[in-house]
C-alpha cells in the first residue's frame, strides 16, 4: 500500500501545522500539563486518519472489455433507469456509489477504450446521497468509449465535504480499464451511466471496490 500524490501537500502542511501547535503548547503550557498529552495524542490520531484516507491498496486486476468494473470503493445507493442528458440524450441505466470518508478514495476507469467527452461543472455541495447531487452539485463528466462494445459516462460528484475533484482524463486520450481516472478528496459519489441491455451484476446496499467488483457485463 503507498499514500497518493494528491495527499503529498496536505499531508505535508498538516504535519508542520500540528508540530506547531504542539510546540507552542509545550513552551507556553508548565510541564507535564494535561493539555499538551491530550493534544499530542489528538494530533497523531488525526493525522493518522489523514494518512489512512490518501491509501492506495495494491490489488492486481486483469482488463476485460466485456466487463464493466467499479470505478470507486463505496456502497450501492441508487441503481436505476434515468435520462441522461448531459451527452447521450437518451434513457440510460445509472448506478451510483457513494463513498465515505473511510473509504479509499481513487477512481478508475470502468472500461477501456477513446474518452470521447470530458468536462467540470462547477455547482453546489449538497450531500453525496441527495438525488439531485448528481445534476447540482460540483462534477466531472467522462465518457469513455469502448469499440468493440458500447459507451459509458462517468462522473464524479462532489460531496458537502469533498471540495476537491481531481480528474486525469482528457478528450481523445487512449485509456486502459483499472487506471487512475482520478481522486475526490473526503467523501463523494461517483455515477456510472450505463447502457440499457448490459447485464447488470449489483444491487442497491452492496458493497462494492474498485478495479475488484464487476458491476455489469456488455451483453
């Protein structure tokens, strides 16, 4: 397991921030005073749980373009048929993994193939969950197409933490299935819009990881 490059900076003025907050602490505090154990111990446990949500596990995985595979660490919250309108302009089958603050938070490309369409759109910060977060809140839109079977949009979604989307894709590139699509930084959702007939192997309330669970096959 190694710690992501998008965790590198906060982890990095964290660390100096609490080192100097402790520090003062101790010079203004008489020794041995209890506030400067309580805040030791506090600081530590923080910054150990900073470190724990920048993880990236190692997990092998084998690309297959029959397979759609989960783009995100989370839980199931909404499997259904929706409009898409965005870039399909028709009926799509939409599933959406929320991810909390303790789940790894790197994205994946579910498919491999050309990204076809790329773009943020700037919005609100409701929570991950809500319905409409999808439509209001601050998002990525990606569609990735595969040639020898069909199209998929992926977007991530901000959450009423998460403030921060990172996305590595950019229109025409050649992506492979299980690479980095990007990172959203303290809880979110990511929806995968997919094609009506594909068979769909997930349910609402699963748990799913990425790169390892099979959200669905190309029929």
């Amino acid at each position: 397991m190694k710690i992501h490059k998008e965790g590198y900076g906060i982890l990095l003025r964290l660390l100096l921030l609490l080192a100097l907050a402790n520090i003062l602490l101790i010079v203004f505090l008489p020794a041995g005073h209890t506030a400067v154990s309580v805040s030791q111990l506090l600081s530590g446990a923080f910054y150990l749980f900073v470190l724990w949500f920048f993880r990236v596990p190692s997990r092998s995985f084998n690309p297959d373009e029959n397979l759609i595979v989960a783009p995100a660490d989370g839980k199931i919250v909404a499997v259904e048929e929706t409009d898409e309108n965005e870039y399909f302009g028709d009926k799509r089958l939409q599933v959406s993994i929320f991810m909390s603050p303790l789940n790894v938070h790197v994205n994946h490309f579910p498919i491999g193939g050309q990204v076809r369409y790329f773009k943020y759109h700037p919005g609100d910060y409701m929570v991950a969950w809500h319905p409409k977060a999808s439509a209001k809140n601050e998002r990525t839109a990606v569609v990735i197409e595969n040639g020898e079977n069909s199209s998929v949009l992926v977007r991530q979604i901000a959450g009423a933490v998460a403030r921060r989307i990172i996305c590595y894709a950019r229109p025409e590139e050649q992506v492979q299935q299980g690479q980095e699509l990007g990172f959203i930084k303290f809880g979110s959702r990511v929806d995968l819009f997919l094609p009506l007939d594909v068979k769909l192997l997930v349910k609402p309330g699963q748990k799913v990881s990425g790169k390892k669970t099979i959200i669905a096959n190309f029929r």
